[in-house]
C-alpha cells in the first residue's frame, strides 16, 4: 500500500488514519483492494488516496470536512472558532456520542480529532501552560493545499455551496456575480486584499443571499482598516437563512452595526473581531436563538441590558474595557443567562455580579475586579461552580488585599486555575494559611504587588502551579530563594523588573520540570556584584566572554561558575 502510495509522507499518513481503527487482516486486505482501485481512478496518487480517505469518512463528518472549504490553504484556523461555526451550521449533535454530560463544544472536538487522525486535517496543540485553553485538545488547524484543493473539488461535485473570494480591486459586485453564477452559494467568504476602488457596496441577488447560511467578511490588508457605512456594504435583511456571520477589521461608519444584523433571527453565532464599533443596538435582542456572541478585540463596546432576552445563548465574550465609559453604564447578568457556558472578560466596573452565584453552568470564565465588594461576590460564586474547567481572575490595584482573607481564598479556591494581583500585598501573603492542598491554581501572575518578604516558600508548596511571572516590583525584598523541592510541576517562569533583589538562590530538586526555553529572567545586572552560577550551564555559556550575555556582567567584579 506504500508503494502504491508512490511513498508520498502525506498520502502514507492518510492512508495510515484510514487503517487506524482496522484490526484484522482481512480489513487490510479490503483496503488493499480499495486504495488501489482509488488510486489508479485519478490522474494523481495523492488525489486518490485523499478521496479514498473522504470516501471512508463517517456521514457526519463529511460536511464537517466541506465546510473547511470556505478557509485558504495553510491558513491558521482557530480551533474554537470552528467549533462555533460547525455548531452553528446545525453539524454537531448529540446523536454519535453517548455522553449527554458533553457540550457541543466538546462533541466538536472529538469531531476534529477524527480528521486530524486522519491526518486530513493538521492540527497544533496547545501548550501545557495555556490555562485558557488547558481543556481543549486543539490550539488551531489547518489544511495542506493539496487536501484544500480536494475539499473545493469535493465541495463543488456534492453541491455543498462553499465560495471563497479574494477582493484584490476591481468591482466587488461582478467578482461576485460571476463566482455565483456557477454554483448556489451557502458558505461563502470575502477576503480583501487591496484598497476598494469604488465605494463599498456589494449587490447580492435574491437567488444569491437567500441560500447563504454562513459569511465570513475580513480585511486583509495590513495597518488599513476599511470602512463602511451601515446601509453600504450588504442588505443583511436578505440573508434569511443566515447562522454563522464574521466580520474582522472593518470600521462601522457612525460607530453603528450594518442594517439588517439584528433581523437574521436563524444566527446562531456572530463574531465581530477587531472592528471599530461604538454600541450594539437593543434590537439585538431579536436573535432569540444566538448561541455565541463574540465581541471580542474590541474596545469600549456598549453592550444593552438585553442579553437576558437572548434565551439559547451559550457562550458570550465581551470587549475589552478601559477607563473612557466607566460609571455611564452597566450591563447586568441576570435572569436568562443561567444557561451560559462561556463568559469572558466581563469587568466589574461595567458588569454586575448580583446573580453570578446562580450561573452553576459555567466552563470558562475570565474577570476583571476592581474594588472588594465585587471580588467577594465573585469568589463566592466561584465556590460552588462544580462545571467550571478555566477559570481566570485579575484583581486590580483598587482592590484592597492587605488585612483581608480573600487572598488566602482566592490562593486556596479548588475552581480558581488562573490569578493575576496587581494590588499591594506588603506582608499579606506570608500571613496566610497552610490549606493548599485544595489549590487548583495553575497560572499565578504578579505586578507591582510590593511584596516585603520572600513569597517562594509559600508559593512553592502550590501542588498546580505550572507557570509563575513576577514584574515590576512585585517582590521588593533583596533576597529569594527556591527552596528544594518546591515547584515541583513549574514549567514557566518569569522575573522582571525586580530591582531590589540582590541574591536569588534555586536549591537543588527545586522546579525539576522548569523548560530551559521557558525560563525568562530580567533582572538589574548593573546592580550585582557578585555572581555565582552552580550547575547552569546554558547560563553559564551567556555569560562567559564569548556569550550573548557577558556585555551585561563584564562590570560584575567576581564571577564564580561552578559545575
């Protein structure tokens, strides 16, 4: 089978997911027989096997595969975003996986993990110490070009509808109508590549727009954002069947939302990244059966008190927020969002948190706390979140740490994985209790926290904690040390900015799974006077005269290296 694979490494390896699952010679056999009927029916081996390899696919991940279609060649795809479109297209369901405690998400994956076993789909994982992301397998996937060509052909032979355009000027409307003209469009993908010539208005034919199910719309163009107004681009209100939209990086002239978004009452996902946009409209209340809205990339968007209206929505991302609109607004999470399995940077100058406690379906969640009523209400509400699986809290400066217990709650919460303090803590950290064996914490980063005494005994004994960043002035003590034995699963760590620190000890069996790649430490050099290195010989090599670090240490007057 090699050999008629014309010992291609692609084609071998899809042959390779092809036999994955068959256990007995006589299956080889019939695939034997298969593969080459396969093979010697197209003109290329490769084709062959690849469409041998769709052929053999389950039914209910061959639209899963078309769908790919819609993105380019070796284009990096966000494996969650995927997950989100396929659910929105209607391709996952509960009925092949006998699991009912899995979410659609979940069922997404495993849908992945099946083409990518196939190795018809290429996939990146995700790092160990990515806590927002630690429950998913994926990071991202792509499509070779040669399996990309496959999925168009297959895609256009099954009538599947994928269309994928890229605007590189000229007249937008006539690249469309003749790509339409050809085929019935029901995924279709605009990609712009130069500078509109003319203004902005793309002409959709009713026989065009009715059948679309899924659009994607973005901006190539680097350091450009395109602008349209809201009525230019696309009448949206004839998009009847639309479920899946994505605009990236246009700005929305007026700061408002194109006409007609808000009548598509079949979208089940909408997707505005890094588009420049003011306020969404309280008649977004009208996508009753919107499963995700994601908002996310963007800067100071309101959002209406309207979300509780929206009855079927799972996962909701807000912006980002700075300090322009505090105090005019706040967008309260209340009755009708129990059922929400993803919530993200919400912020509590612009969020209340009355009803946190009764979302109990959350599995990823990311906060931004900026005073104590809001952080005591959220970590009580985190208690008892026994779905969660990513969980992330920042506590700002305007949180007060110094003399109360929620710091001892938040190291020692069993459903917080990720913390990030930039308030003072002085002595508060070493007056806190012994109880860490509850501790799920994962991620732990500090700024400016001003910590008097060396904090790595206690945080040393934290039994999850994968990676640890302490920056500017975190820590304001002169001494640190490692003790033996401790970060016993720390695989990432950071010092910077830390000038007071004048000795840093690691004794030995302290951080024993520590990445030499992933040890980044910046410290005042100008400061020692003395250095001594034990048993670091990558170090060591930076800091000898012929290393990429001895201009930093050559004024150092006694440098000892031992081991």
């Amino acid at each position: 089978m090699v050999q008629k694979c014309g010992y291609l490494p692609l084609a071998i390896s899809v042959l390779g997911g092809v036999l994955r699952n068959k256990n007995s010679i006589v299956e080889w056999e019939l695939v034997n027989v298969d593969i080459k009927e396969a093979i010697y029916s197209d003109e290329k081996q490769i084709d062959g096997v690849l469409n041998f390899s769709y052929e053999t696919l389950p039914y209910y991940l061959k639209p899963c595969f078309l769908f790919m279609g819609i993105f380019n060649e070796d284009q990096t795809i966000h494996a969650m975003h995927l997950y989100r479109m396929w659910i929105a297209q209607g391709m996952i369901s509960y009925k092949n996986v006998g699991n009912k405690e899995k979410t659609l998400i979940d069922i997404a994956e495993l849908y992945l993990s099946e083409l990518a076993y196939r190795s018809i789909v290429q996939v990146e994982f995700q790092l160990a110490y990515d806590v927002a992301n630690r429950t998913r397998k994926y990071h991202a996937c792509k499509l070779h070009d040669v399996v990309c060509e496959l999925c168009l052909k297959l895609g256009k032979m099954e009538d599947f509808g994928v269309q994928s355009l890229e605007y590189q000027g000229g007249n937008l409307s006539t690249l469309l109508r003749e790509a339409s003209s050809h085929m019935k469009i029901q995924h279709l993908a605009i990609r712009f590549r130069s500078d509109v010539e003319h203004k902005l208005t793309v002409a959709f034919g009713d026989n065009t727009s009715k059948h679309i199910r899924s659009f994607q719309i973005s901006n190539l163009i680097k350091s450009k954002i395109i602008e349209f107004s809201p009525q230019s681009i696309v009448d949206f209100q004839k998009f009847k069947l639309l479920r899946d939209l994505v605009i990236m990086i246009f700005k929305f002239a007026g700061g408002k939302l194109p006409r007609g978004i808000t009548n598509l009452v079949h979208l089940r996902c909408l997707r505005l990244e890094e588009c420049e946009l003011a306020k969404l409209p309280s008649s977004i209340r009208n996508l009753v059966y919107m499963d995700t809205l994601d908002l996310r990339s963007f800067m100071d968007v309101e959002v209406p008190n309207v979300l509780k209206e929206m009855l079927h929505l799972k996962h909701l991302i807000f912006p980002f927020y700075g300090n322009e609109k505090v105090g005019k607004y706040r967008v309260r999470l209340d009755g009708g969002l129990d059922g929400l399995e993803t919530l993200l940077h919400v912020d509590s100058r612009y969020h209340e948190f009355r009803c946190m406690d009764r979302m109990k379906n959350h599995r990823r969640f990311a906060a931004r706390i900026h005073d104590n009523e809001s952080l005591s209400a959220i970590m009580n509400a985190i208690m008892n979140w026994n779905k969660i699986v990513v969980c992330r809290v920042y506590i700002e400066d305007s949180c007060d740490l110094i003399g109360e217990q929620m710091l001892e709650k938040a190291l020692t919460c069993p459903n917080l994985h990720d913390l990030g303090i930039s308030s003072k803590l002085g002595k508060a950290l070493a007056e806190c209790g012994s109880d860490l064996m509850s501790s799920k914490l994962r991620l732990l980063d500090l700024f400016g926290s001003e910590i008097e005494d060396d904090p790595m005994g206690i945080l040393g004994k934290r039994p999850c904690l994968i990676r640890l960043r302490l920056y500017w002035e975190s820590f304001v003590g002169e001494e640190m040390t490692f003790p033996a034995n401790s970060f016993l699963r720390l695989k990432r760590l950071t010092l910077r900015s830390l000038p007071k620190l004048r000795e840093w000890r690691v004794e030995l069996g302290a951080m024993p799974l520590l990445s030499k790649s992933c040890l980044e430490i910046v410290l005042v050099w100008r400061l020692f006077q003395r250095l001594v290195i034990k048993r670091m010989p990558e170090l060591r090599k930076r800091v000898l005269p012929s290393g990429q670090d001895f201009h930093k240490v050559r004024h150092v007057s006694s440098i000892i290296i031992k081991g």
